[in-house]
C-alpha cells in the first residue's frame, strides 16, 4: 500500500458504495412474478455496520431500486440513499452535503461505467476485483475480492486498520464492545 493511499484512507469520514456488483455480485434472479432477488454477503453488511459505529457515514447510491434494496438499506441502518439515480456525480455532491463532509473526505466503491463520474469527483475511489479493467484503471485502489463476495469488507478494514480501529474487527474485546452498540 502506498503512503498516498494510506493517507488518503486516514482523511475518510464517508463511505458511499454503489449496490449491484459492489454488495452483490451483480447477477438478478426473477421469479416467477417477476420480482428481482438479491443476495447480500454478510461480511460487508458486518464491515458497514462497523464503519459506522467507528463514526464513519455510510450512504449507498444505486442505479436501481427495490424493495429488497430497502429492506437491507433499513435492517443496516443507513440513513443516507440514493436509490434509482444512475447520473452518480451530482448524486454524490448531494449525498455529501447531507452527510456534512468534504468530498476529499469521502471514499466510493463501484464495478462499472456508471461509476466513473463518482470515482472522478470522491477522494478515493475502489474497485472490486471483478470489475473491467477500465473500471480498474480509474480507481484509486483495486480490492482483491469481488461483488458480492466481501469486496466491501475488505475496504471497510483498511479504512478503520488505516485510522488506528483495527481492535474492531481484530481483536475479541474489540469487536465484543462494538458489538455491544450494535444491539442497542
């Protein structure tokens, strides 16, 4: 990791994550009456949840929207959403105005060209692994798992290691007292 990027992960006080190939791994399952299913991993909805009992704010910003999507949206807490805007730019000035931070201070992970506008305006942008090689290459940082499969995760833990948090997720009585403020 540079130091660049290692200062750039100290500085951030929000976290915006897009959904379809971020927190899930992009593919839709219709039923029979039509209805999209979505499958969330975990981990991420963990390292969410964590980022933002280490006073870190999360927002997501979805090209689509969908009962499912607000039905995880509500059961993780997140306050700040866009859901069915898929012009990300002006979404994320707006989304940083109402978290009341700098958008030098904010960190975005997306997978495809529809986030490139939000990568070119946040302070630090990622990519999951599995995302185009051109939507690699105008990231800041390129994670090493994909959608769906703990890509947030594996941002969320070098945001708070980055900023000294690490007992949250590393350390029993760490996570022990996080998990404390969960429940509450």
């Amino acid at each position: 990791m540079t130091t660049e990027l290692q200062e750039k992960l100290k500085q951030v006080k929000f976290v915006i994550t897009d959904v379809d190939g971020v927190l899930t791994d992009g593919l839709l399952h219709y039923d029979a009456n039509g209805e999209a299913l979505k499958s969330f991993h975990v981990r991420d909805g963990l390292g969410i949840r964590m980022l933002m009992e280490a006073g870190i704010q999360v927002a997501v910003l979805s090209g689509r929207d969908s009962a499912i999507l607000r039905k995880r949206i509500a059961d993780l807490g997140i306050k700040l959403a866009f859901l069915g805007k898929l012009e990300k730019e002006s979404a994320c000035f707006e989304l940083c105005r109402q978290a009341g931070v700098e958008l030098e201070q904010t960190a975005y992970i997306g997978d495809d060209s529809v986030d490139l506008p939000a990568f070119a305006v946040c302070g630090l942008s990622f990519a999951v692994a599995d995302a185009p090689e051109y939507v690699k290459n105008c990231a800041d940082y390129t994670l090493g798992l994909g959608g769906g499969k703990g890509a947030f995760r594996e941002m969320s833990d070098m945001i708070l290691n980055a900023q000294g948090k690490a007992e949250i997720y590393n350390s029993a009585q760490g996570f022990l007292k996080t998990a404390k403020k969960m429940a509450q």
